[in-house]
C-alpha cells in the first residue's frame, strides 16, 4: 500500500476537521501535503503544527505573513502562500494524489477543477463546484484520467450501492431511480410563521449533523437537497426525472437506488461525516473511520414522508433550475450563496432567500454558459442581480 499525499482544501471546516481526524488514524496511509484556509488563521497555525504539511495556503498576503509568524518556531519548512491561483497550484502539483475538495461554495469551482485537469484522486464535499460546472468537471476527470469520489454523504451512499468500473464510474443502466434522503432540517414541522420570522442560530440548528453555517442553512431551506439533486445527475448521469427526495429525519438511511427489478439497496450509518469522507479516502478499500456503530434498536424506527414544496420552494426551484440548462444552476447557486449570507448577517429573512434566488433566474433567463469564463462571468453577475434585489427589499419585509 503507497502512501497517499493529500491537498486538503478547506482545512478549518467542518469538512476539514473531519477529514483529519480520520486522517490522523491512518498515519501509515496518509501524508498531509498543503493545508488551506480563508481566515481562521490560528486554527490553521495549530492544524500545521499538528499535520506538518510541506504548503499552506490562506486567503490574502496579510493572512500569509501572520500565519509564517505562528509557524516560525514549530513548523519554518512549510512553505505559505495566499490567494485563488496558490489554492489551483496545490490542487495540482505533481507530488499530489489526492485532493479533499472542501471549500464551502463557488470559490471552490477554481481548485476542483484544476485538481481535475492534473488528474487528482478527487473527494468532492464540495457540491457547489459541481452546481456550477458539472460539464466540464466531469470532461476534466475523464481527459485526465483522474477519480471523482462523492463526499456528500448521499452520494456516496449511492455511490456504494451502484456496480462501479476501477475508475470509479457508476454504471446505472439498470437503475429506475435514484432516492435521495433529507433530514428536513430545523424547520421540517415549522409552520411558515415561524420559518418567517427564523433567525441565523435557529436555522442552523440543525438536528442531526453539526455543518457549516451556509451549508446548514441551505439544509433549512431544502435548497441543500436541490443542490444535491443537480449534484447527482453529474456525478451519476442521471436525469431530473430520474432523481426523487423523501425526508427520513432520522439520517439512518444515507440515500438509496432503486432498481429496475423492483429491488432497492440503501446504505445506512451514524449521521457522521467521517464514514463517507473515509469510504472516498480509502475507496475501494475500506478503513476505521471513529465512528460509533449503528444500533438500530436504539433508533428504533425509521421514518419517510414526501417533502413540501410549498414550504420549501428552494428545493423546486433547483429542480426548475436543472430542466432549464445550466445557466440556471449557475444562477441559482450564485444567488443562493448571496440571499444565504445576508440571511446570517440579519439582513435577509429566511422566507425571502428563496424571492432573490426565483428573481435571479427571471432576471438572467438564458444566459450564456458554455465555457468556464463564462460560467465565472454570469455567476458574478447573478451575485449582483441577487445582491440588488435583497438591497431593494423593504427593510421590515426584508428581516
Ligand atoms: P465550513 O464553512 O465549515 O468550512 C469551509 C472551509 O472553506 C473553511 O476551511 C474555509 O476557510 C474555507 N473557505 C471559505 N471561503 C473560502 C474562500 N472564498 N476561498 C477559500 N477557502 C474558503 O463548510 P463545511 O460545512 O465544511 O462545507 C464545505 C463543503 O462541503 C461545502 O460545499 C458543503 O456543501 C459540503 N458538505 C459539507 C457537509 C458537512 O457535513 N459539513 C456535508 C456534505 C457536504
Ligand atoms: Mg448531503
């Protein structure tokens, strides 16, 4: 067995941590290369001192010159840079295997992709890179002959209960479905009321698993869900059509695939981000990942109810989204990751994160999104478009 080097992008997230601790367990398998993060610059410090990896990369040059200070005394070898291109140099560099792709939203579309082009081991957390660009992710990996392992917990769920080639392509040929799980998140038995007036803390309370602030609000919203519904038909080649969501607020079951003969095969585990964040660094082997076993006499019973699309209309806009062609993928995640930010700055209510996201898509019907500038230029724009719509709102309607 050879020594995996690894690139882990986004190394103070929840992803991150995750990430290292299974990591940690396995010194004999895994060699931490570059470590980065935008702003948590002590963090990083610690994280560098711990995993000792030959680069560090953060956000900006001030942030470079802080944390060279932290490291002087206990790690002056790791060599620290800043900015988008230091973060595509790490991705990419030979010495690299294995890229944990876990940068929260589209500034992780740039390194995702060029770990595409080098050809990397990919484990993709990073749903938003794929939203934006799954086209030409998907095209990159193959060119390159590189591997693109699903992190989100429901996609590697499937992903474990699909027949895969040793490039670790699915075939579903003989799928009639794809079943997604959701929590249904803090709000499942909310009445609009309450969701009306939900503030940052409560939307990200989330029952089950312990996330990032925007990805736990998109849990919320459902739009978490609709991210993954596009997610899937990139990662798996599947149609809209063929792609279903049912809530199952236990978070036993992970996701499921059923097929055309009537049987449906469904992976179950702890909700704890470490078992599929293992399963892809390990694929095709399997490893310990410190996660607790499942009792399921514990859990007692599992249930499932169909998703409310009047409560939650993020999750049918991401549908429309995907029958409408990818700008509109682009458009939506853009807007999305703009409505969300104001939300959890207390300048957006959460009701209205789904107006800017349907006034975005009106606003930019049919743009332009056939090439990677492109796909940039309109998700820059739709950051704008959503931007100025949240700007406009009445200040008591908006909060
Ligand atoms: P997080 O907010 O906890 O961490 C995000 C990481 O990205 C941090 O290390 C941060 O420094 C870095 N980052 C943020 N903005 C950046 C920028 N502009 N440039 C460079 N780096 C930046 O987020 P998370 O919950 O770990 O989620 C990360 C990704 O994984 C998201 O795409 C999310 O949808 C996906 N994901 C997360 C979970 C989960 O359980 N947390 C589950 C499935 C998928
Ligand atoms: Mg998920």
């Amino acid at each position: 067995m050879s020594v995996q080097n690894l690139t882990l992008l986004g190394a103070t997230g929840s992803i991150g941590s995750s990430t290292l601790d299974v990591v940690a367990r396995h010194p004999e398998r895994f060699r931490v290369h570059a470590l980065t993060a935008h702003r948590r610059i002590d963090e990083l410090a610690e994280l560098c001192r711990r995993f000792r990896p030959d680069r560090a990369v953060v956000a900006d040059a001030d942030s470079a010159i802080r944390l060279r200070t932290l490291l002087a005394a206990e790690h002056p070898a790791c060599v620290v840079d800043h900015g988008a291109a230091a973060l595509c140099e790490v991705a990419s560099a030979p010495e690299v295997d294995t890229v944990m792709a876990a940068i929260v939203g589209g500034a992780g579309l740039a390194p995702g992709l060029a770990a595409a082009r080098a050809g990397k081991r990919i484990l993709l957390a990073n749903k938003e890179a794929l939203v934006m660009a799954g086209d030409l992710m998907l095209d990159a990996v193959a060119r390159s002959g590189g591997l693109l392992l699903p992190v989100d917990s429901e996609h590697n769920a499937i992903f474990q209960c699909l027949p895969l080639d040793a490039h670790a392509r699915a075939d579903t040929s003989r799928v009639r479905r794809l079943v997604l799980t959701a929590s249904g998140g803090p709000f499942r038995t909310a009445s609009l009321d309450r969701m009306r007036a939900a503030t940052p803390d409560q939307a990200c309370a989330h029952p089950n698993w312990s996330m990032g602030r925007k990805i736990s609000v998109d849990s919320a919203t459902l739009m978490n869900k609709g991210l993954e519904v596009i997610e899937a038909r990139w990662l798996f080649g599947v149609t809209a059509e063929r792609i279903g969501v049912v809530v199952h607020p236990q978070s036993v079951v992970h996701s499921m695939v059923e097929y055309i003969d009537g049987s449906v095969l469904a992976q179950m585990g702890q909700p704890d981000m470490r078992t599929p964040i293992a399963s892809a660094l390990a694929w095709p082997a399997r490893i310990d990942a410190g996660v607790k076993p499942l009792d399921l006499t514990a859990v007692g019973t599992l249930t499932f109810e169909p998703p409310d699309f009047v409560r939650f209309p993020c999750l049918q806009l991401a549908f429309d989204a995907l029958a409408a062609g990818p700008w509109a993928s682009i458009a939506l995640n853009a807007a999305n990751e703009i409505a969300v930010e104001r939300f959890l700055a207390g300048r957006l209510g959460f009701l209205a994160i789904a107006d800017a996201i349907r006034a975005t898509l009106d606003a930019l019907a049919g743009s332009a999104a056939d090439s990677i500038d492109a796909i940039f230029e309109l998700d820059a724009r739709a950051r704008r478009v959503s931007a100025d719509f949240i700007d406009r709102q009445p200040r008591a309607a908006a909060c």
